[in-house]
C-alpha cells in the first residue's frame, strides 16, 4: 500500500512529472545503483550512508515508501 508522504510525492512529481516508478529508479540506476534480486538499490561506490546525496535518498525513500522495494 502506497505510503510516501505528500511532500515526497511532491518532490518527485517536481523532479519526474509524476510519481510512477521510473523516473526515481532510472535515475538512481543512471547514477550508478544496482537493482538486485530483492528490489533494493545498492550504490556499489559509497562508502557510507552520510555520503548519499539527499537528492538520491529521496528517490530510494520514495521507492521504499509508495512502491514498497526492499520488503
């Protein structure tokens, strides 16, 4: 069931034009993330969690949150 918050719903309809699945996940994969087995995105090249751009987290978050990856 689709949970990501208005504001973060928002900011993907600002950055896609909407709040499919595409735009977030192509452009984390475009970055550089890999797409496993499980549905979660893995970023092979940072070393820690604090290096992850906010612009990044707010896709993985919105993946997680409305197209539920990782669970």
């Amino acid at each position: 069931m689709p949970t990501a918050s208005k504001e973060l719903r928002e900011k993907m309809i600002e950055r896609f034009g909407n709040i499919d699945i595409f735009g977030p996940q192509e452009y984390l994969i475009n970055k550089g993330y890999i797409l496993n087995n499980y549905e979660w995105i893995i970023s092979p090249d940072i070393e820690s969690f604090a290096d992850i751009p906010e612009e990044d987290w707010d896709c993985i978050d919105f993946l997680i949150d409305e197209w539920d990856y990782g669970k």
